[in-house]
C-alpha cells in the first residue's frame, strides 16, 4: 500500500509540475514578443552592414528602436517585463527563440533568391520617420 501512495504523490506532483503557468496581462504572448525579436534582430543586423561609426551606428538604431515600439505599440516597461517574465520561464523562452531563428532562416533564404538589384534597394538603410 506504501508504493501505492509513493505512485500517487508522485503522479500528483509531476502534474503540478507540468501545469502551464498563464502570463501576466502586461507581457507579449510567445508569438508576438517572437515577431518583435525578428524585426529587432533585423534592424541590428541592417546597422552591423553599414560603414556607420559606432557611435552614430547606435543613434540610428535607437531611432529604429522607436520606430519599432510605435509600429507594435509598445513601451520599453513592457519589454522588460516580457523580457523578465520569459528570462524566468527558459523552456517558454527556448522556443520563442527557436522561432526566431526559424523565421530569420527563412526570410534569408527567400533573399537569396532574388534577383540582386532587388537586394541591393532593400539593404540600403533608409532613415527612419522624425518623430514629431
């Protein structure tokens, strides 16, 4: 009857174990925080392909950084909370990175794909809207 119980207990708390904690209303979902991952990575990616000297590299950057908070609606407390909140779920943050890491496959390999001149247009850094 002891291993009974053992067995019990222990069903009991790996199910507990396996329980999915719900987010907090104020953080991005997996999806979305993934989408603005992909568009931030791809914006840095953009300054690292520039001749753009460090510190005017990171001028224009915080420039994009805005243009993204404002296009997603976004503040920079709910990336840090977001940011936070998937830091302490690793196995949540895992996959959202797995998704980036999809998504930029993919978007590389459909530019590989076209024709040059059409690369060359969409490489060029265009400045982004004055924020009035």
């Amino acid at each position: 009857m002891g291993h009974l119980k053992n067995y019990l207990l222990l069903s009991i708390l790996s199910l507990l174990a396996c329980k999915q904690e719900t987010p907090p209303p104020d953080i991005l979902s997996p999806a979305e925080f993934s989408k603005f991952l992909v568009e931030v990575y791809l914006a840095e990616a953009r300054m690292n392909s520039t001749a753009l000297q460090r510190d005017s590299a990171i001028k224009v950057f915080a420039a994009y950084e805005n243009k993204l908070f404002n296009q997603f609606n976004l503040s920079d407390s709910i990336i840090l909370k977001t940011q936070q909140y998937y830091m302490d779920h690793p196995q949540q943050l895992e996959k959202i990175y797995d998704s980036v890491i999809d998504t930029l496959n993919l978007r590389e390999k459909k530019l590989q794909n076209r024709p040059a001149d059409t690369l060359q247009k969409e490489n060029r850094i265009r400045k982004p809207e004055s924020q009035q």
